[in-house]
C-alpha cells in the first residue's frame, strides 16, 4: 500500500505538519493510508502543549475533523485537525470551525500536490533510465529482431500502455510490415495491410518527423481500421516516425486501452525512443551486411587461392628459350589467365587468355575456358580444330554477352617452331633484328558464333627474338588525363628492351614499368597479364 512517507521524507512531513498547525492555531496530523499519524508528538509549534494524546483506535478523536489525501484517485494518506485549541477561543464557534476546515482542506490539497509532483518526478526518472537502458541494449545488440523486441517491450512498460507495435518500410517503401509488438492479440495484427498511400496517419508523421495523436481510434477518420480497434480495446494512440539521418525507416504506434493525452514528457520520450530504435536498425542492418561482406571476403580468398592454383607459379625451363610470365589481377578473382600445356613430343602449348568481366563471374568463366582448353589440346598442330572446340563449348554454356578473347600456340622446342592461331585477342609482338610484327592470324573472339571459323600459321624462331603476348589491360590502362597507354607506346616499350638486351623477365619488367609511369597513381581497372619469350 502506498503511503504519504513513500513521497516524502520525516523530515518533510514535519515542517508541513508544523505549519499547518501554525496555520490553524491548533494541532494538525498527518497520517499514513492507514490513518496512523506518522509523525510523533515532539516539535510542535509555538506554545501547543508537548502532547495531546494518541487518537483513538478509530483513528479521531472527539470533534476532530479528517480531510484524505489522495493521487491519481488513490488515497495515500489524509490530514487530522484536532478540536483541542491552542488559543482562546474565538465567539463565533462555527465560523472558527468552518475556517479550520477549510484550512484542513487546503493542507491536504497541498499535500497531494506535493505528492503528485513527486510521482510525476519519480515517473521522470524511470523513464530517463528507460531511456538510458534502451541505449546501453542498442549498443550492446546486433540482432535487429531483439532490437524492435526490446523497443516494442520497453514502450509498453514505461508508459503504462495497453500495446506497441513497430512497422518497418518494405523494400519499395510502400508498405509498413509488421516486424515487433507487444501487447496486441494476432488477430489486430492481420487485419489488414498498412500501405502508405492509404495511411493518413503515418503520411503525416513520415513526412513531417513528427508524433501524431490520435484520441479516439474508433471514431478518427484518418484511422485505417476502426472496428479492429473496438475489438482490440484499443482507445487513443501516438504513432512516432522512426527517422535516422533524415531517411525514414518506419513508425512506432504505442495504443492505450482508455483515452489518455500524452503530456510533452511523454511524446518527447517516445521520439527519443523512436529515434534511438532508428539508429539502431540502421546500425543491426550495418552490421548484418558487414558480416555477410566479411564472409564474402574470406569466400571470395578461398576462391582466388584455388584460381592461382590454376595459373602456373612458374614458367617451363626448356633449354634455349626464356619464359617469363607477368599476372596483376585487378581484384581477388580475374578473368586473365595464362597456362603452359606439356603436350608430346618436345611439344609445349602456350595460352593466354582474358574473358569478359571482372570479379567472380569472370573467373568462373575463366576456369570453364581453361578446362575446355586443355581438353582439347590434344591436338598437337591444329590449331584450328583446338579452338573451334572450345569456342563450340564456352557457346553452348554461357550467355551471349560472355565472351573470351586468347591467343594460343604450340612452341617445338627441339625445332623452333612456332604454330599459333589468335582468337579476337591483343596481337602479340615478335622483335626479330629489330623489326617488328604482330600475329593476327586466327579468328574472332570465343563464346559469340559456333559457326565462326579460324585460321593458324607457323614459323620458325630464331636467336635473339622475342616475343610478348599480353591482355588489354596493358594497353587500355589509364592517366589522370583518360589517355589510354597503347598499343604504340606497347611496340616501343618492347622494342626498347629488345635493343637493351633484356633477359625475358627484364623485358617483362620493363615493358610494365613503362605502362606504370604513364598511368602514375592512377587506379587499375583492368587485369593485367603478359607472357615473354626470348629466344637464346
């Protein structure tokens, strides 16, 4: 049972009761719901007497006058004005006792003021920790359901509420979803879709950011679903906007079972919890998509270490020739690759490759390319046949826009001989005396036409040339001025080396410092991949 002392102290209740005994030239007590005084006898005013006798057990004495105190319609207490006079009395008995009433009234309406005050202080209080435990568990939780959980559960206690519910945007923000409640029967929650462009009242407070009251849900116009309201019990309600960083993320509705106003207290707690709810969605979904980035990370690792499991860690040492390969891929997972085939006798097949796109894609399609490439490499010298099988297969297994690019040959090294056919790839460069030539011969790119036809040819190397195939991501990369590297500076950065007297790897190096010093800090955008042979 509450009580006057659970909202004031001892020494409170004295220094009232002191001066209402001032006041009323007479002794005045305060007492507890029970009508036991709370207070002892010491420290009356003036020249009463030290005691005037415990009351009765009824709680009053003779001609003593009793007024209750009360808050929020609960009696907590009530003030005694006793008939035994601390002055004379006055002639007009009546009038005396009328004006001692009257005081005794006035002392028990500012008591329950008092009192309320103190409730509404300590109500305050409860819900700024409310406030400040809500923030402790956003921070603290990264499951967005046990967010809204939390919220919806929170709402409901801290303001006395029949229910909550939080209603989320859906993807195309059209329509607010259900996603916590608390408090309301499953059959108020399918009533019925809530859709934007119907919902007057979460129109207003998605647009203006503000709560909007509504006093009676059975009777408001703007409300979607009264009857469901009537049913539920569902009398007033405050619906909040949940708004993070100016973009709204859905709407807070707390209901009440009878009609109730929300003082600014608390519409100014439920914007608050409204707002904080809003962060914290925004910071779960943060979270949830940096967790699924970092496993897509360590996938997208796992990936690209199987990929470079695929292209060779180091080039075939065969006696008269240099072999250096270069591979930059621009992410994790490229679509470049380049590959050496031991093919019999004394035979070694030389590929190199760039399908369309980047990333993930792209490098599921280059391991497609690359298995169709050595199953078929079988053949030896045809070339042709070679790589009309696998322009047949990447065809038949990929969309139009999927499309590969290659240049592929079989180097004899016991005779020197070179037979190659190029598919829609970069021409590479062959630096023999000084002079230079590309090697076109071949076809169009893999993966658009089945019907396409290609073409090979072959010549015999001799000491001192080289050669150096690579993708566009050579010659496509960029300055800050968008001028492309080229196949002209290309041809000269080969043909510089050449007269250098470069090793394999030194040309190779220095073909790609030459492309780094155009482009400067430029970022890459492309995969890069370069195959050098020198021939001794």
């Amino acid at each position: 049972m509450t009580t006057l002392s659970d909202y004031l102290d001892e020494k409170t209740l004295r220094q009232f009761q002191d001066a209402f005994s001032a006041v009323a030239a007479t002794q005045v007590r305060i007492c507890g719901a029970d009508g036991e005084p709370l207070l002892d006898d010491t420290g009356v005013p003036g020249d009463a007497p030290a005691a005037l006798g415990r009351l009765d057990g009824a709680g009053q004495g003779p001609g003593s006058s009793v007024a209750a105190v009360c808050v929020d319609g609960r009696e907590i207490g009530c003030v005694r004005l006793e008939s035994a006079s601390l002055t004379a009395p006055e002639p007009d008995v009546a009038d005396d006792r009328h004006w001692r009433q009257r005081v005794l009234l006035l002392a028990a309406g500012v008591l329950a003021q008092v009192c309320e005050r103190q409730e509404q202080l300590d109500r305050r209080i409860d819900q700024l920790t409310t406030l400040y435990r809500l923030t402790s568990e956003f921070t603290g939780q990264r499951d967005l359901q046990s967010v809204l959980d939390t919220v919806a559960a929170t709402v409901v206690s801290v303001l006395d509420a029949k229910g909550c519910s939080i209603r989320l945007l859906n993807e195309d923000r059209t329509e607010l979803v259900v996603k916590a409640v608390a408090g309301l029967s499953p059959e108020y929650l399918l009533k019925g879709p809530i859709l934007i462009s119907h919902s007057r009242i979460d129109q207003e407070a998605l647009a203006t950011g503000e709560p909007v009251y509504v006093a009676d849900e059975q009777s408001d116009d703007r409300v979607l679903y009264p009857a469901e309201a009537a049913r539920e019990g569902i009398v007033s309600a405050l619906c909040a906007p949940m708004v993070f960083k100016g973009e709204p993320e859905g709407v807070l509705h707390v209901y009440t079972a009878e009609r109730h106003v929300f003082d600014s207290v608390e519409v100014s707690l439920l914007k608050s919890i409204a707002a904080q709810a809003a962060a914290a969605i925004v910071n779960s979904r943060l979270n949830q998509e940096a967790v699924r980035s970092a496993t897509m990370k360590r996938e997208l690792e796992l990936a690209a270490e199987v990929q470079r499991r695929m292209i060779p860690s180091s080039p075939p040492a065969i006696e008269g020739f240099e072999i250096e390969p270069v591979y930059v891929p621009s992410y994790e997972l490229s679509g470049d690759f380049y590959d050496f085939i031991d093919l019999p006798p004394d035979n070694l097949g030389l590929a190199i490759c760039d399908v369309a796109g980047k990333g993930m894609r792209a490098s599921l399609l280059m391991s497609a390319v690359r298995a169709s490439l050595r199953a078929h490499a079988v053949n030896v010298y045809d070339m042709v046949d070679v790589l009309r099988k696998v322009n047949r297969d990447m065809c038949s297994a990929t969309l139009i826009s999927d499309f590969a690019s290659m240049f592929y040959a079989v180097l004899d090294f016991r005779t020197r001989r070179l037979t190659y056919a190029n598919a829609g790839h970069p021409p590479p460069i062959l630096v023999r005396r000084g002079e230079l030539c590309h090697l076109h011969t071949g076809g169009g790119v893999l993966g658009v036409d089945t019907s396409l036809s290609y073409r090979q040819e072959w010549f015999t190397l001799e000491s001192g040339d080289v050669l150096l195939a690579y993708t566009d991501g050579l010659t496509e990369a960029m300055n800050f001025d968008d001028e492309i590297f080229g196949r002209e500076r290309v041809d000269e950065a080969v043909l510089e080396a050449w007269r250098q007297g470069h090793s394999a790897q030194g040309i190779a190096k220095h073909v790609l410092w030459c492309m780094r010093r155009f482009v400067g800090l430029q970022t890459r955008f492309d995969d890069l991949t370069m195959l050098a042979i020198k021939v001794l």
